[in-house]
C-alpha cells in the first residue's frame, strides 16, 4: 500500500521474550470510536429521510460515502504512514475525524452531513492500517490470535453496535447527538493517547503515485454509485450502466498501473500480496461477509421501524444483545485459534452467516421479535468466528515487509464490498418494493417483499463466504512460510 522502497528485514523492531504490547490499546481504543462511526447511522436514517425529504437511496450513502471514502483514501495511508511517526499518525487521524464529527454535528442540509462523514472517514482510514500494521510488528506470532481477538473489538465489534449506541442517543436527543457525544469521547482518547502512544519503526521520505490515487478513487466510486443506481427509477436508464464502465475501466487501469509500478519496488497497492493462496482467500472471506453483513445491518433498522414500528432506542436494544456477544467472544475466539487453529471456527462461522440470513428472508409484517432476536445473535456469533481467525491468517501468510501492503488492501476491499453490499440491498429491495406496488400489492406488504428481496441477496453472498470458507487453511505451514519471501521477486 506504499509506494516507498522495500525495508531491509534488519529495520524491524526486535520482539522481546517478554514483548509488552500497550502500545496497541490507544490505538484500538482510537479505531473502536472512529469504526463505531461507520454504522452509527443507520439506526438513524427512517428519522433523516423525515427530516432532510430525502429517500432511501440517497440516505444509504450516509453509510456508503463514509465506507467509499476509507476505500478512497487507505490505499494512501501506506506512503503517510512510513512518513509520519506513530504518534503523527495517531494526532491527524484523530484530528480529522474529530474535525468531521463537529461538522456532522452541527450540519444544517443534507449536503454538509454527507460531507462532514466524508471527512471523518478521511480519518478512519489511516487509523484501521495503522492499528493493523503495528499490531503484525509488534506481536509475536504465537500471540496474534489471542491479540487479533481483542482488536476484532475494534474492528468487528464498533460497527455491530453502531445501531445500538445510536438508538439510545436517539430515544433521548435528536440525531445531533450521536456526533456530540462521540466528539468529546474522541478528544480525550487524542489527547490521553498522544501523551502515552510510543512510536514503533522507522520514518521513511518517499513520493507517492497521484494517478494511482486518482484512478483509484474513479474506480471504487462509479462502481458503487452504479450498483446503487440498478433498479431505481430516479435516473436515466443508460447512467448506472455507464457508471458501472467507468469503474470496472478505471480499475483495470489502476491494476495495470500497480503492476508497472511494482517493477520499479513503488506501487501504491502492492498486488504481490495476491501471490499468496491464504492471503487472497482471506481478502476473498473478509469482503463477501462484510458486504453480507452491512447490508443485512441497513435492513434489519429499516425494517423493525418502518414495517414493525419500533422507536429507536427499541431497534437499538433489539440488536445489542448480538453486538454484546460478538464483542464479548472475540477474545475467547483469538484464544481458540492459537489452540486449535482456524478450520474449527471459520466453517461452522460462515455455515452460521447463511443460516441466520436466510432465516432472515422469511421476516413479515407480523414476525415475531422472538424470532428477529435470536437470529440476528446467531448472525453476529458467527460473524465473530470468522473474523479474528481470517485476519490473523490472511496477514500472517505474508512476509513482514508486505504487512502494510496486506491491511491497506484488506480494508480498501473490505469497505469497497461493505459500501457495495449496502447499495445493491438497498437496490434490490427498491426494485422489489416498485414492482410490488406496481402489482397492486399494499404499501406495507411491498415494502416487507423488498426487504425479503435484500436479505436474499445477503444469503447468496453467505454462500460465497462458506464456499470460501471450505478451502480456507486452518493454520499457516512451513510451506506457506518458506514460500513468503518469494513474493519479493
């Protein structure tokens, strides 16, 4: 994800027999409240719809622009982080996505709101490398699952409970407040974690490739706005398609150019990385359940506000116990996989994934919360088996000079397939809801065949996560290992 020259393997910081590793806890607490922010608006969107007159569709991006943005902007947080210390990196990550949530907070249009979540993922992005990167340097190998599952905390956890933090500030306070309250939180941690973080490696000057940058972001944001345009009835038939081209066009360019660049040891995605099976496999699991995931967390708020009637706060309460026990097994799931490796918790973990969304397709207008409840649990328990073991293997795989390569583009893809899961649900249920209403079929019965529709959609994508999941190694080998170093070349 750089484009600096490779560092000799003697730059890396030696690991103690006794390595204390509190330099990852202002780093994990800094990405838990930035990611929180990832989904915290979704449980808001029936109120913003409301209040802004805007549909759907063009809510969903509150979502979308935030994802798309980290896409946009990881890939070049490799090059900022080589340049910057720890510390630096820590100031203006926090900084930004500090300066973005008062934006958020204070918005009077829509416009300003969708901008203000522009900026604060401009922040989340160098936060999630940084913490990925320092963790593979600092963590010795027999650690790093039980480590990977307290981090899984951050990175899995935040986003699970984004609806639930936010349904409560909603029941008390207008939508302001989940940026007023989250602003204060993220000021101390800046200002506590400056004071405690220690700096890990070394700074490297370097130039970074603007064209890849550019292409980089005319790829990923036509692909998504393209997905979120098919069905809809709001543009010209011809522009999702279009837009769609222009994408897919931008981003076979912006591989071209990553291969080119990789001659010359300066790519800004290193794309070596794919040479590794478990590490393409792990980017292969890690994007199609985050798109499964963030889509079925967009629908199910919709879905028990518009079609059941719940406030807020009981959307939130509804879905806290599965964040709750998604945070709460990390750890235990990071302990397991350094006992018995990945294959006994990834399996039964994607296996758990399709169940729950395909039970999920069979909500209605009358379901009952005793059957919503246990489901979206079992949703979130599997979740967590798959997550902490897929990471850990993924970034292991590799050689410790292509670490940072590896998280930039296992979350530019994971936000690229969330920010697309979340467009064509939103899509797909649009199209259904028409095409229902169009029939004749009642507002509120079109609007639960549409929702059936997008948790559908996340269904056939957990199918592609277990089927993944099969050829997934349980553990990393010596023939992987001794492979690793090749990748160089």
């Amino acid at each position: 994800m750089t484009a600096t020259p490779e560092r000799p393997a003697a730059s890396a910081p030696a690991v103690s027999d006794a390595p204390d590793y509190g330099v990852l806890r202002w780093l994990v607490m800094g990405t838990f409240i930035v990611i929180l922010n990832e989904t915290i608006m979704v449980n808001a969107i029936p109120r913003l719809m409301a209040e802004f007159d805007v549909e759907a569709r063009s809510a969903q991006w509150l979502t979308s622009a935030f994802m798309l943005t980290m896409a946009v902007v990881i890939p070049v947080t490799g090059w900022f982080l080589q340049r910057v210390t720890t510390r630096q990196a820590l100031g203006t990550a926090m900084a930004t996505f500090c300066a973005g949530t008062l934006v958020c907070a204070l918005a009077p249009t829509f416009g300003i709101l969708l901008g203000g979540r522009i900026i604060q993922a401009a922040g989340t992005a160098v936060m999630m490398p940084l913490l990925m990167t320092t963790l593979m340097t600092v963590v010795r190998e027999q650690d790093r699952g039980r480590i990977m599952g307290n981090v899984t905390l951050a990175m899995s956890v935040a986003p699970a409970l984004g609806p639930a933090v936010s349904g409560v500030i909603l029941h008390v306070a207008s939508w302001r407040w989940m940026f007023g309250v989250v602003l204060p939180i993220a000021v101390v941690i800046t200002v506590v974690g400056l004071n405690r973080l220690q700096n890990v490696g070394e700074t490297v000057i370097s130039k970074i490739d603007w064209p890849s940058v550019a292409l980089s972001a005319l790829g990923f944001g036509p692909l998504v706005y393209g997905l979120s345009q098919l069905g809809g009835d709001s543009t010209a038939a011809y522009v999702p398609w279009l837009a769609l081209a222009v994408g897919a066009v931008a981003l076979a360019l912006f591989v071209v150019r990553q291969l080119a660049l990789q001659r010359r040891d300066i790519p800004l995605l290193d794309l070596r990385t794919l040479n590794n099976r478990t590490f393409t496999l792990a980017l292969l699991l890690m994007s199609a359940a985050f798109m499964a995931m963030l889509g079925s967390m967009i629908l199910l708020p919709l879905y028990l506000q518009e079609v059941r009637g719940l406030s807020e706060l009981e959307t939130g309460l509804l879905v806290m116990p599965g964040g709750l026990a998604m945070g709460l097994l990390g750890p235990r799931v990071g302990r397991i996989y350094d006992q018995v490796g990945g294959r006994p918790l990834v399996l039964p973990g994607s296996l758990g994934v399709l169940v729950a969304l395909t039970l999920f397709t069979q909500v209605g207008a009358d379901t009952s919360m005793a059957f919503v409840l246990p489901v979206h649990i079992l949703l979130m328990v599997s979740l967590a088996a798959v997550f902490t073991p897929v990471f850990t293997l993924g970034l292991g795989a590799l050689p410790p000079h292509l670490y940072s390569h590896g998280s930039s583009m296992l979350g530019t893809l994971q936000q690229v397939a969330a920010a697309a899961g979340t467009a064509i649900v939103i899509a797909v249920l649009s199209a259904r809801e028409s095409g229902l209403l169009d029939d004749g079929v009642s507002a509120i019965d079109a609007r639960v065949g549409g929702m059936q529709w997008g948790f559908g959609v996340g269904a056939i994508i957990a199918i592609a996560v277990v089927a993944v999941a099969i050829v997934m190694p349980g553990r990393l080998n010596a023939e992987q290992e001794a492979a690793a170093p090749s990748l160089t070349h």
